[in-house]
C-alpha cells in the first residue's frame, strides 16, 4: 500500500482506479457466500440480457468487418447466444471453486507462546489489458470477483461496444446483489494514453496482468511502475532423447505442434539427439507433412529430409527464436541432452518444454536443468493449462519468476498477512 | 528467462550479471550437502582472515570519520575481529536451515493419470542494494547460497573496503569448494549508474531488492524493469481498543515505540478509542515520558497532555504519514474501531499494524480489514521479523503484495516449476 497522493482533478482512468481500491477494501472481507451469491446473479444476468450483449457484439463484428479484420479474428470477436450461455456456464464454475482467501498457508506457536498464522487475503486492485476476446472481460471479472478483487479491464477498442455491454450486465447484478459495482470497470478510453495512466497508478492498482501479444507485453513489463505479471510468450521445445520410444515422442511432437497452432503452449522447435535422428527423423517428418507442418531444418534435418515427403526450408538463426504460433516448426539435431539444455536456455522463453525418454536419469537431468514454468516427461506441452493442471480456471500463464510461475488460478489472485496473537507479548 | 541480446563489448555492470547467470545455471541442481560445505568453508574462510578483513573496514571507518559521519552510521560501518566472528555464526546458522529446493508445493495425480509437481527452484540472479552495514554483504550472499541463486551485492561506497575483502574471502572459499565464485558478486563500480544499469539488466538479473531509505526504495521501484520486492518501509500503527487492558496497551505501546527505535517495526502512530482515553491517556503519556518519547497530539490527546509530563508537540498532516525511527509518536483519539482502520488505510505504509483489546469481535474485525504485511494482537509491532516468526534468517520485509509479504526467509528466494510426467499423454 504504498502512498498516492490524489490530484484535485482526477482523470478518468484514475477516477476508476480509486473507485476500484475503494471497492476492493469492501470485497477483502466478504465471506465465500456472499461472492459466490453475486457470481451466481451475474450468470443469470448474462442470461436473461443475452440479447442486449449479442446486438452490441454485432456492432463490433460489422466494425471489424468493415475494417477488412481478418476472419480468425472476427470470429474470435462473435458472441452468439450460445457462447454467451458458455461465458455465464463458466461464472457458475467460478463460484463452485473453493475461496482461496483465508486459507491458512503457514500456521505455528512460537517458542514464546505468540500464534503465527500467514493467511491469504486478495490482492486489492488487478488490472487486466488484453486483446479482442470478449469472453475475457467476464472470465477475469468472475476470478477477481471470487477472490475478493476489484478489476479494471483494458479490452481492445475492437470490442468496445461488446464490453461495455458486458461489464454493465456485471455491474448491475453485483448491486442488486449487494457488492460494489466499482469492483468490476471497463477502464475508460480507447487511446493507449489509458494504458499508460494504468501503468503509472501504483498504490492505486496492485498488479497489472497484460494478455495478447509481445509487443503489448513487453511494453508493459518495461514501462509500468505497477508491479507485472508477464504472461504468455510461449516458444515451446520438444526434445527427443537418445532413449526416447519412437512412437511415443511422434504423438508427443504432433500434438504438442498440431494440436492447436494459435496457442502459447503449442511447440515451436524440435530438437533431436543425434543417436535417434536416424530412426526418429523419418517418422517425424512424414507425420509432420501429414499435420500440414512446414519444417524450418538446420543442416543434419535437412539431409534427412530429402528422403521424406516433408515440406522443408533452410532454417536460419531467426528460427530458434521465433514463436510461429502457425504449421511451422524449427527443428535441429543436438549431440546430447546438455545440448538440448543449452539451446533451450538460450532461445527458449521459458514457458513449456517437454522430453521424450525411456532413460530415468534422463528424464531427471532435463528436469532439473530446465528452467521454464513447465517441463513435461513424456506428455505434449499442451498440457501447461490451468484447467488441464485442475485448477477450474486459469486467469494468464505467467512465464515469470516473481509470485506466479505457469498456470495462475484463483490462489495466484492473492497475496497473504501474518496475524500474530499474543497475550500482551512484547520482546 | 526472458531473451536477451549481449553487446560485443559489455560494460562491468553487465560483464558480472552475465557471470551471475551463468553461475545460477551451475548452482540450481546443485544438492543440499554441497552448498552447506560451502557455507561451512565460507565461515572459516571469515574466521581465518579476520584479520585482513579488520584491516580493510578500519580503512573505511577512518575515511568516514574523516567525512564527519555520524557516530552511529559508523558504529554500524565498523568490524571488529567479534563481530566478524558473529557473521560467521551466522553463515553457520544458515547452513543448518532446510534447503528450500526440491520442495513439492503441490503434487497431484490428475485424473488422466498425469503425475503433477510444484516445485521449488532458485529464482537464478538476485540483487541486492543496500547501505552501509557490510554483515549484509555475508549475510545476503550466505542466504542466496543455501537457496541456489547467484547474487550480486551492491552496498554503499563508505563501506567498499569492508565489501571488497568479504567477498574475496567468500569466493576464494566457493572456489575451493568447487563452486562457481561468481556466484557472488560485488558490482563494479561506485557511482549511481552502476545501480542504473542493474535496474535494466533485464533477463539477466532476476530480482532486485533494495534495502535502505525511502528514497532509494522509491527510485528502484520507479525505474528498474527488473521485477523489484519492495522492503522496508514502515509507519507502524498501535491501536488501543474503547475495549483494552490499559497494562497490556501500556506495554505493547512503549515496546513497540522505544525498544529499537531506527528499524522498521517500530511504531509510529499511537491511535486510542475515545471510550478508553481518560483511562489510557494519562498512563500512556507519563510512560511515553519515562521512555524520553516526544508525542506529536492531536488536539484531544494535546488537551490530556496538559496534567501530565509528556513533552507533546501538535501534529499536522505530515505527522501522520511520518516514519520517525526517532524517540517521537504521532498519537490521534478516534472515534471507533473502523476510523483507526480508516487512519491506518490512508497513511500506513502496510508494514505492521497492532490493536490491544480483549474483545474477540473487535480482534477480528481489526485484523480483517487492515491490509498491512503483518497485524499484531495484543503483541508487539516489534515481532515482526524473521527471526521472530521463525525463519531463522530474513533477507528483508517486503511491504508489497507480490510474491512476498513481510519477513523473507529462504522460501521467499526462490520460485517454482512445475513437473508434468506422462506416459505419452497428448491432448
């Protein structure tokens, strides 16, 4: 909490975020009831103005049509009535997760008799700045909600008329359900002059979370003195040991590349150990060609792709580095696991990698040497996801160090207090 | 591990960030019974050439009595062959810690037969800024050993002989135990772009902690792009309930205000029930006498002064957001319990926060609503400290809400990945 003075004149984005840190001091001590009551409210609210919400979307779509957007992003824009039932269905799973606040994380009695307990308690105030889903704004709203923040959300102008339709449905059921409706803002204005105002209200806005691309990302990791979460950037690795079965480290490449492209725990690069590449690469190749894969290859695949009916081109140094997010791959072949490991540790950025092994003491070595959010043994890096990894919901993946690391679910939504209980203890 | 593009030519700064994360690659696997040799063979090291350590700190002390600083900053500045051997008992101390490495936070079977583990890994690179006090030198290396992190150590420039010889002799000590010795750093340099540039030494370093003033506080966490932990700052409150035990109110204030009055859980602000004044007041004031307190008063508490020896100053606004670490309190009267939580909310730094009172309802609803780093009841602000709590060494407090809150112990230096085994899972 660190101190903020309030100008005389406060701008929009401010206004908002002062509301936001008076609402999050009325949702840190609500019990799990009462937030799972107002969650509840929203999903039927969302329901009984499905309509209301599919007509402002509708203005957007035809904004972005118009615009000439690509029809991916179009579609990913669309509400219809039906996904609109699936934002409201995953509000209602929201409220049946379990409250993190108040958990007791550490709990003992000291040698002097004083109880210690550390317990979690929300954050305060989250900021979310994401790109043009609006699924989102009611995704994020519902986790704050639940643990006991108050959120601003910075949508895409794209999506503007769809989340403010959004966020008015929110706010509305919140009051009639007794919670603040502060706790829930569309932050105002379309300009990126909103994003920065966001990014200097420290003492205001506790944490800010940027979703969508890496540009968007790393200006706010370089510009905010709010404290960031850095989510997303995912060039994922899949290394295929010595010892690795075949067939297993097929299925394992293919879906962790196939399975879906657009996503940051899809895999990006290949790397092969030389003892395999013989009797792995073939195989690898063809049910690449057959996924649709184009294979960015460094020399040693490219000779063995002669033979094979892969689509190939001449990989350069750009390759290593570069997160496709499309049916193209990078691929090499490395003379050991510490190879594997030092190439990772230069291109990778440290979001999900996965090796492919029979040898125990392989698996164990990549493991302890990897340093990403994830490392996978034998199981394709789609499986770095909050709802794959049980958490009901997953609001980012932070492929950071600080607080969070991988999937966050609702306990990364949180900080904690110590409550130390004595009897007029004094040293 | 965000990438990062190395110039043909570094500067020093960044020469030593690099070696750093080299080195953390080197100390992450590195099992428990060999960093605690290390530690081991780091005492020694200490205790063998006090001598040549004493001789480099009397060449700072000297030229800080030369600069006429003040008798107490050189007390801290200043070595003697005992106190040398007290940071080597405390490099022992740190040994016989648990490691935090290795530990499983989480660990789950998921349902598709997935075996899922949290655990914990060394953050990599840690900073640490500090100021004149060069046992912090030993003391932050010793604790970014045991949790596997490389550190780089940027104290004062009164205390650059004192830091220089220490770390010689703990390298020369991790070298001899196989270890890299630029796990542990002094940065180059004694100007304040040396600073500068660890605070954009982005993907190379992973944490900065800055220790000391305000005012440095304030610049790391407004400039760095290296995630920052905020510590230190503390405008503790003692809150005496319309509901207290006017001996134990006495006691837990004057420890609170007059045991050590420089360090950050001291308090600062005494805020009293208006039921409880006419009783607590006198007693408070004539004690806060007897300890040489000057009380800053309000206008009712100025009014109770009259009868009693206090010396009492009016405060002004200023008063209220003050971090004395003098023998002065602020003191106001409120009206009820949510007024002083309405009082610490607004000028707190979210450091620690203690109400008196023997009501159980009053207890909870103080320690509910006040959002600081620690709330006391019925115990000193004092307490909080990780020795206190337990931990058995602290690197700092963190006044922020990210990754770490309050006292930091070794769990604190470190992050976490997760560790998904399969037999060939794919999605």
């Amino acid at each position: 909490m660190t101190q903020h003075r309030v100008p005389a004149e406060l701008s929009p984005v401010l206004t908002a975020a002062t509301r936001a840190h008076e609402a999050a001091a009325g949702l840190a001590p609500l019990p799990r009831a009462a937030k799972d009551a107002a969650l509840l409210a929203v999903a039927d609210a969302l329901l009984a103005r499905t309509q209301e919400i599919v007509e402002a979307n509708a203005r957007d779509v035809e904004r972005a049509r118009t615009a000439g957007t690509a029809e991916s992003v179009v579609d990913r824009l669309t509400l219809t009535p039906e996904r609109v039932r699936a934002i409201a269905s995953d509000v209602r799973d929201v409220a049946a997760l379990p409250d993190p606040v108040g958990e007791v994380v550490r709990g003992s009695t000291l040698p002097n008799g004083i109880d210690l307990r550390q317990v979690r308690v929300p954050l305060g105030v989250v900021g979310i700045i994401y790109e043009a889903r609006p699924n989102v704004t009611v995704d994020a709203a519902a986790l704050c909600l639940k643990s006991g923040n108050a959120v601003l959300l910075r949508g895409s102008s794209s999506a503007y008329a769809s989340n403010t339709a959004l966020v008015g449905v929110v706010r509305d059921a919140l009051e009639e359900a007794g919670l603040p409706a502060d706790a829930v803002q569309l932050v105002p204005g379309e300009s990126r002059d909103s994003v920065r105002e966001l990014m200097r209200a420290r003492g205001l806005v506790d944490v800010l979370i940027p979703r969508g691309g890496a540009s968007l990302i790393r200006t706010v990791v370089e510009e905010s003195t709010v404290p960031v979460i850095e989510t997303g950037t995912g060039n994922c690795h899949v290394y295929v040991d010595a010892a690795a079965d075949i067939d297993t480290a097929v299925d394992v490449l293919i879906n962790s590349k196939a399975h879906r492209v657009s996503v940051c725990n899809a895999a990006e690069t290949l790397l092969v150990h030389r003892d395999i590449a013989d009797a792995f690469l073939p195989r690898a190749l063809d049910a690449l060609a057959d996924a649709g894969v184009t294979v960015h290859a460094d020399a040693t695949v490219l000779a063995h792709a002669e033979s094979s009916k892969a689509t190939v081109v001449p990989a350069d140094e750009s390759d290593w580095e570069t997160e496709y997010l499309s049916y193209d791959i990078a691929a090499a072949v490395v003379d050991s696991l510490d190879d594997a490991v030092a190439h990772i540790r230069r291109w990778s950025s440290g979001h999900t990698e996965a090796i492919v092994t029979t040898s125990q003491g392989a698996a164990r070595r990549f493991t302890q040497l990897v340093d990403s959010t994830t490392v996978t043994v034998n199981a394709s890096t789609r499986f770095t996801d909050g709802g794959q990894f049980g958490f009901g919901a997953e609001i980012g993946i932070s492929t950071q160090k600080l607080h969070a690391r991988g999937p966050m679910g609702l306990p990364e939504l949180t900080s904690t207090k110590y409550i130390v209980t004595g009897d007029g203890h004094i040293r």
